[in-house]
C-alpha cells in the first residue's frame, strides 16, 4: 500500500483502495468531444445557415465557428449563420470544447457561388399606353409603355382598326379614308416573361380636302359708245368658289364689283386693255385680259352750258387737229379761276387766272400717256371747262358763271362772265376772262 500511496502522490493522482478482499475499482476517465457539422449549400450575398452536430459523453459546452478561414472565430453558438459576401473557396472550421476543458476542431470546405437559392419574384405584367399625332391621314403612334423591374417589355403589336397591324414600339400608319371615320387603335404589349396587357383609343381620322383647283377668270362686255357693261363669267371647280374680283379698266380706274359699269372718258375711239383677276376661297388666282375699243359718245351741241359753279364749251372738230388756247382777255380778280380740260387729256391749262396769269399766256392742250399735244380726230369735240373761283373776304357773293361762243372750226372765242360783282351796273359783261381758241392741222 505505501508503493501506491508514493506513485498517488507522485502524479498526482488519488487512488481508491478497497480494503479487505484485495480487489481496486477505478473511476472512469472524461472523453474529449467530437467535432462534427454538416457544410450547407450557400448563395453569395445571402445568410448561410451552419449547425454543430458535435458529442461529448457528457456534453458540449462551447463552439468556436471560422467561416472563412482567416484564424478569426466568427461566432460562438451552436447554430449560427454567416453572409458571405464574394464568391469562392472557403475553409470553414469548428472547435468545439467540454466541461472539463477538452476539445476537438472540424475544417471543411464550401464553396460560395452567384446562383439564389431563393425562388424567383413573382413578374408584374406591363402597362401598356400610348399617344397619336395624325395630320390628316398619317397619324404617328408612340408607346409610352412600361414594365416593372426587372421586367422589360421584349413585344408590340398594333392593331390600327382598319385590318393594319405593326410591331414597331413607335410606328406610324396613313389610312385610305375618302371621308371622316373614327377607328379604335389596340397596343398589346408583352414582356420577357410573356406577361401581356393592352390598351385601346378611338378617335376620327379625318382625310384633308381635295387639292384646290385655280379658278379660270374670263369676262364678256357690251359698249354703248364710253359706257359699257363687263359680265364677270369665271368659274371654280368645286369645292372652290370666285370669293373676289379686281378689274383694271386700262385707263388708270379699277373696280371689285363682281360685273361692274364703266364708262370711259375719250374725245377718239380709243383703244384699252381691260383686265379681270378673280381669287377663290383657297387663295388661288387666275386673270384674263381683252383690248376693247371704245368710242365717244355722239357729238352734242355747239356752245357751252353752266352747271354749279363750272361752265363746260364744246367746240367741233372737223379735220384732226392740235388746239392752242390763248387768253385774249382778263378782267377778274376772283381767287382760283382756272381753265382745265377733262379727261382723256385732264390738262390744266390755265390756273388761277385772275391772279396769276397775264392776257397773252397760251399753250397747247397736252394729255395722254406721253403728255404730248392731245390729237383730236375728225368728228369728236373739244370739251373745255371754266372753273369759278372764290370772291375776297368782304366781296360780295358771286353769282353763276357763263359762257359765251362764237366763231366756227377752225377758230373760236369764249367769253366768260365769272359772276363776279353781280348786280353791278355793266354786269354781266362777258368779259371778265375772254380765250382765243384755235385748231392746227396734227402730223
């Protein structure tokens, strides 16, 4: 017995010994855990889930996780869990640890790659829309269509509401109407997960108005001696309609009467291109022209009649002449008297006599285009007006003027009483304005 009580206090150890019969019983000695875990199947970015499947005959009482092999312990409970977050190869190691302090570790591999476990989300279906422009018939479609994420929309189809259909996201269509016609458009769209929806628009396309024809101006005319009468006969090929007219008559006067009158002023026949321009309710023209011949009116009497405050003298012509006018005679101190031919020549001859002018001025009558000596052929009349002018202040009122003619072609005088000083002893004297009127042969 004192051997064994000497080895007991050489290691340590304390030795039961059982008395009497000889025979010793040992306690039985503590076992180290078992380490032990099964890897998971991982997804990168998402938890991983590890449980211990360690044993100890007693029990285990601490756990020691490294997931990705860097020495660093990662957690310390029996079923923990670790995101990793990189693809690859990763040592994963456990240590497991008993009451008594002994211990065990496990290493493993496990690999970590880009494929979710987790099932797919649940695809949203598109929502499909769209806007027109249509000018006329051609009308202009755009998808304005969209898709949740991660959804795309992979699929257009069009049905135009006229047997037309496309595929494009933003096509664009004429329709073959004559008249206005409402149509119903249908986009269906579909995505890259065969999730499709439509939507739907009606409206009227509406065809644009035939192309505008240009009227055609054309006229006829009826002359009675100066005055004659113009039919407006242009014409518009439907839809279109003559909307305005403008006449230029050639001597300088115009008119917008639809079929105007017109009489011209001549002492000759005269030649004059008359010209119509007729536009329709789209702005389109058209014009026409034709050269009439117009002669005067018939010759009226010899002499000179008054009318308001002018006095008008006629004088016969027999042989083309030229007419020189020559005043013989003044008298008169009115402001404004004034002798003046009308047209064709509308010359001025002689203005504001009694002021201005002094017994001897003469001239010829000009007119025409190039204001050159007015010609008068056989048969026509020279027409001259006297012009009354107006008395000074303080001067009594004047009465009508008057004229006087005498003398034949090729010579005549007029005398002219110009109302003024009426009542006075002498007046009327006829002699208050007196002209000298002579007829050349024209070249």
């Amino acid at each position: 017995m004192r051997a064994l009580a000497l080895l007991a206090a050489a290691t340590g150890t304390l030795a039961l010994v059982a008395c009497g019969g000889g025979d010793v019983t040992q306690p039985p000695g503590n076992a180290a855990p078992v380490a032990n875990f099964v890897v998971p199947a991982c997804t990168i970015n998402v938890p991983c889930a590890f449980a211990s499947t360690s044993t100890d005959d007693a029990a285990v009482t601490a756990w020691s996780w490294d997931f990705d092999g860097d020495g660093t312990p990662d957690a310390a409970t029996a079923n923990p869990s670790f995101t990793y977050t990189a693809a690859g190869t990763y040592t994963v190691s456990l240590t497991v640890q008993d009451a008594e302090g002994l211990s065990q570790t496990k290493a493993a591999s496990i690999t970590i790659d880009t494929t979710s476990n987790e099932p797919p989300p649940v695809n949203t279906p598109p929502t499909a829309s769209f806007t027109y422009v249509c000018t006329g018939v051609d009308c202009t479609f755009t998808s304005t269509s969209t898709d949740a994420a991660p959804g795309t929309i992979a699929g257009y189809a069009w049905d135009f509401g006229d047997a037309a259909s496309a595929t494009e996201a933003n096509p664009g269509h004429s329709y073959a109407f004559a008249t206005a016609t409402e149509v119903t458009v249908t986009l269906t769209v579909t995505d890259n997960e065969g999730a499709a929806n439509a939507a739907s628009q009606t409206f009227t396309v509406t065809p644009p108005p035939p192309p505008n024809t240009a009227p055609t101006a054309s006229f006829s005319y009826s002359c009675t001696a100066a005055s004659c009468t113009f039919t407006n006969t242009s014409t518009d090929a439907a839809p279109g309609t003559v909307t305005s007219s403008a006449w230029t008559f050639g001597d300088g006067t115009t008119s917008t009467a639809t079929s105007p009158s017109h009489t011209f002023a001549v002492v000759n026949p005269t030649d004059f291109t008359v010209s119509l321009i007729v536009t329709d309710n789209d702005g389109a023209t058209a014009d026409a022209s034709q050269t009439i011949t117009v002669s005067p009116p018939p010759a009226g009497a010899e002499g000179c009649t008054t009318a308001g405050t002018r006095v008008t003298c006629l004088l016969n012509i027999t042989t083309k002449s030229i007419i020189k006018l020559k005043l013989t005679g003044i008298s008169c101190t009115l402001q404004g008297d004034r002798i003046t031919i009308p047209p064709p020549s509308s010359d001025q001859v002689f203005l504001n006599i009694c002021i201005t002018k002094t017994v001897g001025d003469s001239t010829k009558i000009f007119g025409g285009p190039g204001d050159e000596a007015f010609i008068y052929e056989a048969g026509s009349q020279v027409t001259i007006w006297f012009n009354q002018g107006t008395p000074h202040s303080g001067q009594p009122a004047v009465a009508p003027p008057v004229g006087q003619l005498s003398g034949t072609f090729s010579s005549w005088v007029i005398n002219y009483e110009d109302g003024e000083r009426p009542g006075d002893p002498g007046e009327p004297d006829f002699a208050d304005v007196v002209l000298q009127v002579d007829a050349v042969p024209a070249p």
